[in-house]
C-alpha cells in the first residue's frame, strides 16, 4: 500500500474546511453581484438613484428619487454589509481552521503550487481550458480519498498543466493581455520564462510549470491556440497520447494547501491516470529514471481507484475509447472489460 488513511479527526476537519470555503466562495459570489455603489445623483435637475461601477463615475440610473427607489437604496446597503460582516466572520473560522490543519498535518499541496492554481482558478483557465496533470494530480486524488500518498510517489520539483486548445477562451481582457506568464507572475512574482518561446516557467527555487498539449491528430495542421496570451508568452509544446487524459470527464476536487487553506484541483478521471501512467512505464522510448516513477504513480492511484474509490469502477464505458495497449493496463478480472 502506498498511501495511508487519514483518521478521523483529520477527515472531519477536512470537510469543514471545504464546507467552510464553499460558504465563503458563495458570500464572495453574492458581494460581486453587488459591485458598484448606490447614490443619488442630479440629472438635468432631477434626483435619481444612480448605481456607480467605477471610481470615474461611470455607472447607470435606477430610477428617479421615490419611495420604491429609496427602499431599494437601504435594502441594498443593508445587504452588502451583511455580506461582508459574514465574509470577514467566515476569513476568520478558515484561519483558524488552517491553523488546525497544518498542526494535524493535513495541509499538503506546495504553497507556489496551491497560489498558482487559486490564481488559475480565479481567471476562469483552471477546468475549462487548463488541467493539472502529472505528479501534482495525485493530491487531488488522495484528497478525494480521504489518504495520504507516501511522499516517495508525491516528490516533485516542477507542476504540468495541459492546454485544451479547443476550448473557448473567454478571459477578460486585462488577464488576456498578461498571458499565462502574466498569472504565474500573480502567484510568484519571481517567475521567468526558461527561455524565449519556451513552454516552461521557473521562479527563484527552482519550481517549474510547463504548458503542454495534446499533439494534433493531423500533424500537418497547426491551427489551433498554443499560447494564452501574445507571442511573448508561454508556448504550450505539443506532446504526444494526451488527447486520452481528456477524453472522460475532469475530476474536480478541493485539496489542503501547506498554508492550511483549500486549493483547488481540476485533473483527470483518476482510472485515466493510472492507465496512463502504466503504459507510459512499458513504452521503449521512455527514460529508464522516469519509468520506475510512472509505475509507482500508475500502481498507486489504481489501487486508490479499487479500494476506496468505487463510484470509478473500471468496467466503465469510459476505458472503451482508449487504445487497446492502454486498457491492457487494468487488473485481469472476469468482471473487467
């Protein structure tokens, strides 16, 4: 076994932490769809209430000055101070709940690596046109367990992302222009390209995220999107048999972060994964150092996937689609496809 189960006290504090942050994300939400500030402002020489978006003054009216209007000014102000008096009660539990996690030993994901992905979750890029993939998928997966992963298989200097080129990019125009560069340089400001054109990032330690994508069926096309942003910014490298990570639907999960708070995770289906990782150890083109890891990592999560996982069952229609030396992978058993 390669992994070891969380006990009860730890488990339950994972829960409340994600039931808690779940409340706090939903108060966030509720507070943006106040945005603005309600005033009364003189038009032609007339009152109205006025919603002001921005320190310019640029903003839309209501309506003219009246009971209604003004019931509708108190009931707004009213609610956005509920909302923040619950948003500052709820930053204060999730503290002190990360205080507790990291002293039961449940904060887990790298703090470059947890501030990369909030980053990334809060442009819109993490689960619609960007998934964790490689070593850094298995904190969600033992999250999703309830274990812990034993850190010979969790080691890593470096956090793959893969670009779903197809994917419509709809990003504002601010973090368009930054490129994925641009919000890693949110999480860790000491971020610099490896190299002009190059697909990977490094900060000051040494961490390193690399921007891949799946190689095109028809090579001889190259129309779609490599980059997030201009053509100064990362250049995803195309890789070949990813396309298979993607086929079955992402795998969302909250994990711990070593700062005690939750961070979140978009991968693949864990069965993909392993078999994934599997194949990958057998093939001959593969270096001999990352073998060993690729059947550690492969071994690992399959037995996750049986033993503590059973809403991922491996008769599933979603291992149809996969090749046949992929599916080969999968534990011999008459009930197996």
């Amino acid at each position: 076994m390669q992994y070891n189960e969380l006990n009860e006290q730890q488990s339950r504090l994972v829960i409340d932490i994600v039931q808690l942050y779940d409340a706090y994300s939903e108060t966030l939400r509720h507070l943006a769809e106040l945005k603005g500030t309600l005033v009364w402002k003189v038009l032609r020489g007339k009152t109205y209430l006025f919603k002001k978006l921005d320190a310019k003054g640029n903003g839309r009216v209501i309506g003219l000055r009246s009971p209604e209007t003004e019931v509708t000014l108190r009931a707004a102000r009213r609610r956005k101070a509920e909302l923040k008096e619950r948003l500052t009660s709820l930053r204060a539990r999730l503290a002190e709940q990360a205080r507790l996690a990291k002293a039961l030993r449940i904060a887990r994901v790298p703090r470059t690596s947890s501030a990369v992905l909030r980053v990334l979750n809060r442009s819109g890029l993490l689960g619609r046109n960007i998934i964790v993939v490689g070593t850094h998928s298995l904190y969600a997966y033992e999250a999703a367990a309830g274990v812990r992963f034993d850190s010979s298989v969790m080691e890593t200097t470096d956090m793959d992302m893969l670009w779903e080129a197809r994917s419509r990019l709809t990003l504002a125009a601010d973090v368009r222009g930054a490129g994925l560069i641009g919000l890693l340089r949110q999480a860790d400001r000491t971020f610099e390209q490896a190299g002009a054109r190059s697909f990977r990032a490094v900060n000051r330690a040494g961490f390193m995220v690399d921007l891949l994508k799946p190689l095109p069926k028809d090579v001889l096309r190259d129309d779609l999107r490599k980059t997030v942003g201009d053509e100064n910014d990362l250049l995803a490298v195309e890789t070949r048999n990813l396309a298979w990570l993607l086929s079955a639907r992402k795998f969302h999960q909250m994990a711990i972060g070593q700062d005690g708070f939750p961070v979140p995770f978009v991968v693949p289906d864990p069965r993909l994964f392993a078999l994934h990782k599997l194949w990958l150890a057998e093939q001959g083109d593969r270096e001999p150092i990352k073998k060993g890891r690729d059947r550690a990592q492969g071994e690992a999560v399959l037995s996750l996937v049986l033993e503590r996982l059973p809403q991922y069952p491996l008769d599933s229609q979603v291992l149809k689609g996969l090749p046949v030396a992929v599916r080969a992978q999968r534990p011999r058993a008459p009930d197996h496809l």
